[in-house]
C-alpha cells in the first residue's frame, strides 16, 4: 500500500514538474521604458532595434508620440543597453523582473475556479458561466458561437435583449482578440455581468438596446497564456510549421490588409497572416459584423494597454467623415470613466495618437459593414505593469470602463430610428415577407410574384401549366438580376471592400478539452542613456 501511495506521489510530481519544465519563463527579463522621440534620428533608431533584435519584444510599437516599452532577455541586456545609449536613447527599467510579476499573478489565476472579478478566469470558466447565465435567464441571454477556432474551441457570444421583439440597434462587444491581455476578457464578462444585474436607473440600457458580446474572441491564444507561455500574443495557426506559429488577429482583417503597422516575418507579434481571414477567429467575427450589419450600431473591441480611446482609422492619416462625432462621443465616454477614479484616457484615431497599423477589426467594422461607433478601448494602464496588469486593479478597471460603455449605449438609443418596428410591420402590413423586407430589411427590390392563373383554376393550376409557368417567370427573374448587374455592379467591387468576406477553409484540427486551458516594478526606475519613442503591440 505506502509503495503504491509513493509511486502516485512520484507520478504527480513528475507531472507537475513536466508541466513548469515546458512553461516558457522569464526569469531575469526586464522591460524598459524609452522615452519618446526627440527626432527622426532616434525613431529611425528604433525601428532598426525591433529588426535586428528579433529577440527583444516590443510591447509597444516605435512611434513619433508615446514612449515605447520593450522587453529584454538577459542575454540580450547588455547589447539593448548599449545600443540604446549610443543613439542617445533614455531609458529606465519599469519591470526588473519579469517572471516574478509572472508568478504572483499565476498564484491567484490558478487557484479558484468560479466567475470572479478578484482574479483572471480561465477559458472554461468563463464559458461555464455564460451558459449558466442563459439556462437561469432564457428570457434575456442566449449563447450561441460564430464559429470554431484554429484548434476547435468554440467563439462563444451571448445575446442580451430584454425586448427581442422591438429589434433594438446592437453594440458589439468582443475582448481577448491579443491572448496576454488578461484584463480584455475581465471587463467583457463585468459588462455582461452589470447588464444582467442593472440598478434601477439603468434599466434603459437593456430596454432600449440589445447586446453581443464575445468575452474571449481568441480562445487558443487565451488558454495558451495560462499554460505555456504567459505573454503570449497571437493565434495557434500553423501556416508556417511549429517554430513560429500564430497570427496577430488585428491585423488579419480584409480592410487594407498587409500595409502599415504589420511585419512578414511569421515569427514576429505583428504577422497579418498568409492572406486576409486567413484565421477563423477574424473570419467569422467579420462575417457576423457584415450580416448583423444592419443592426449593430456600435463597435467596442478592449484591448490592453495605454489608456486610449481608439477611433477609425489605424491604416492611413486620413479621418473618416464623421470624425468629429467619434471623437466627441469618446470624449464622453472617457470622461465618464474617468470620473470613477481619475485614469485618464486619451481619445483619437491611432495613425494620430499612436502609430498606424491596418487590417484591424475597427478599422473593418468601420470601413466594410458601415458600423458608425466602432471604437478600440486600450485600458489600463501606461506601462508600470503592461500586460501583467495585478489582479487587485481588475475590479477597478472594470468599474470605471462600464460607465464609458453606458455613454456609448445611451448615445446609440438616442439614435434608435423611429422607423416601424417588427411589431409595427407586422400589424400594418399582416407580416408578409415582401413589406418586411422592403420597410424594416431596406431590400430595395422587394415583390411578391403572383403567379398563373387569374382566377379560372385558382390554385387548382393543371399540370400541363406547370412548365410554361416556369419558362415565363424564368425570363422575367432574368430581367431583374440583369437590373442589378448593370446598376449595381460597384456596391460589391474589390475598390470599396463592401463586399462580403471570404471564408477560406480553415485547416482540419483536433479539438482541444477546454479544461486545458507590484513590488518588482520600477525596482530599477533609474535613467541609463538617451531618449526615444513609442508603440506596438497593444492595439
């Protein structure tokens, strides 16, 4: 019996130890924060240390406005410094230890299991408690997934509506498309936890508007962080074998792909893939956007981290036309959030305020569906912590974005059209599918087809009627599809993007058991050398 308990002790161990050997870890890693550009000589020389040094990641992308925070390994530490000094770039060391921030962070996301806002959830627990909510609230919440990802998991949304009937505008919410920004998923199942618990004087934020909310949009990457390798970023694809796997999501989407902001090289965190949706993951996502499109007014996708309020357009300077209205209604939202607490956002399109980047889900959903408040949220915080941001600042973060979101919610009710409703439609026109889909479904051409007789057989036709019916309506459906192809020929043309999206087929996978899923900080906050710029991986 006691060889029998020491050979199940021995196995255990052994398995424990298995799983730290095959963790990647960061022991001796430190992140340094460059000051920002003076000039063009020392941004230049930042962008030349991100392709040289492939092994130092860049949290944040070069840029000519923020200052840029970058990790180094031990190894690298002596040749990062010196380059930085030489090009009289300033620096001081924001994290001193890496894998110690690391660790007290894992302690507290490994040992509790059910949906809390003290401590990051893994991937089966946030699913579970989406599913619970809709078993104990079918009238309000329904699960559904869009689709599958690279390794099988499913994309699980929940629909909130306390009025399906009344077909209210949509906000979209996704989080979690970047796999180490834990707080992304956290503030997205809060906003889904307040909706399901409204205090009375918000009980207008359900009646009026519905909700679609992906908490974790890149699940494999997700689960990835809490097993193998806590800063990791991309997708689990294997376009390009196992040594340098995954693609960076916001740079995956079929809006101006492959041009700023991104990087060839699949090893790198900025990989736009292969093709445009070459990831499932983006691929369904804009697939839903396009079809719901008629519908989901706003756009909200939460990322980590900068504190920024994120308008359209990330691929070019240029302002979208409504600009003016983005950036006002962020105002809003930013100073209702800081209001809770005082963090300070700041709110503008990134090719202004960051740096550019193309092929993003918020450049899409503003560019190809048409979705007039679509909006990337950089949350907390500014660099002390990055991407291991403590798990005692999540209830914080949460509390204050959720009263950002309510001004987005509360400015897209005010703009509910006061058009028909179904309820409406269906009462006025008996609910026939022809003035549905002309009032409420805007389909231009919309006709009902009474066909043969006028009356002498009624619908008692005789067979041999059967195919001269069908031979004359076949030429008069010719005449309206040959109507479309010669007037309307430019709605779907490659120039414009506003066609659907693609969907390439995505590789054969297995799926994978979703089971299987602040003292060290400015230790060394001392000024080595020079000074420099910015930004690249948070958005």
């Amino acid at each position: 019996m006691l060889k029998t308990q020491g050979f199940i002790l021995f196995c255990i161990t052994l398995a424990v130890v298995v799983a730290v050997a095959s963790e990647k870890r960061y022991s001796g890693y430190k992140v340094y924060t460059v000051k920002k550009a003076r000039n063009d000589t020392q941004y230049k020389a930042l962008l030349e240390l991100q392709k040289k040094f492939k092994k130092v990641d860049f949290w944040s992308d070069p840029s000519k406005r923020r200052p840029t925070d970058i990790m180094v390994s031990p190894e690298d530490l002596p040749q990062t410094e010196q380059f930085l000094s030489s090009h009289g770039l300033e620096y001081s060391v924001a994290i001193n230890d890496v894998q110690r921030v690391v660790e007290k962070e894992k302690q507290r996301a490994t040992r509790q299991s059910s949906m809390n806002w003290r401590d990051y959830q893994r991937l089966r627990t946030i699913h579970d408690w989406l599913d619970s909510l809709a078993a104990f609230n079918p009238q309000i919440a329904q699960v559904d997934t869009i689709g599958r990802s690279t390794e099988g998991r499913n994309l699980k949304i929940i629909k909130l509506s306390k009025n399906p009937e009344k077909k209210n505008p949509v906000i979209y919410i996704d989080g979690g498309i970047h796999a180490r920004e834990w707080i992304s998923p956290a503030v997205t199942t809060y906003i889904i936890g307040k909706l399901m618990s409204l205090s009375p004087q918000d009980k207008d934020l359900l009646e009026n508007v519905d909700w679609h909310i992906i908490p974790v949009l890149n699940p494999d990457g997700y689960e990835y962080t809490f097993n193998e390798d806590r800063l990791w970023r991309k997708s689990r694809s294997l376009h390009n074998g196992p040594n340098c796997p995954g693609v960076d999501l916001n740079r995956n989407f079929d809006f101006h792909w492959g041009e700023a902001g991104t990087n060839d090289d699949p090893c790198r965190n900025t990989y736009p893939g292969p093709f445009p949706f070459s990831e499932p993951e983006a691929n369904h996502t804009a697939s839903y956007l396009f079809n719901n499109r008629n519908r989901i007014r706003a756009y909200l996708t939460f990322h980590s981290y900068s504190q920024l309020w994120l308008t359209p357009y990330g691929y070019t300077e240029d302002l979208p036309s409504d600009y003016e209205e983005l950036e006002n209604l962020g105002l809003r939202a930013a100073k209702a959030l800081a209001d809770v607490y005082g963090t300070e956002y700041e709110v503008g399109a990134p090719s202004h305020i960051l740096y550019s980047n193309s092929g993003s889900s918020r450049d899409y959903a503003k560019g190809v569906p048409g979705i007039k408040y679509s909006y990337t949220i950089e949350l907390r915080d500014q660099g002390d912590f990055g991407f291991l941001l403590p798990p005692q600042q999540i209830l914080s973060t949460c509390e204050e974005t959720w009263e950002g979101v309510k001004v987005i919610a509360r400015q897209v009710a005010r703009e509910r059209p006061n058009g028909p409703t179904f309820s409406d439609i269906y009462n006025l026109y008996s609910g026939s599918s022809q003035d549905w889909a002309r009032e409420y479904g805007n389909v231009k051409y919309s006709y009902t087809i009474e066909l043969r007789d006028d009356g002498e057989e009624k619908f008692l036709l005789s067979p041999e009627y059967i195919l001269p019916t069908c031979e004359e309506t076949w030429e008069a459906v010719k005449v309206v599809a040959r109507y479309l192809v010669t007037n309307q020929l430019t709605t779907y043309s490659e120039s414009n993007y506003s066609k659907p999206p693609p969907f390439p087929t995505a590789p054969t996978v297995i799926k994978k058991d979703e089971d299987e899923e602040n003292s060290d900080v400015n230790e060394n906050n001392e000024s080595d050398s020079s000074e420099e710029d910015d930004d690249e991986d948070d958005d």
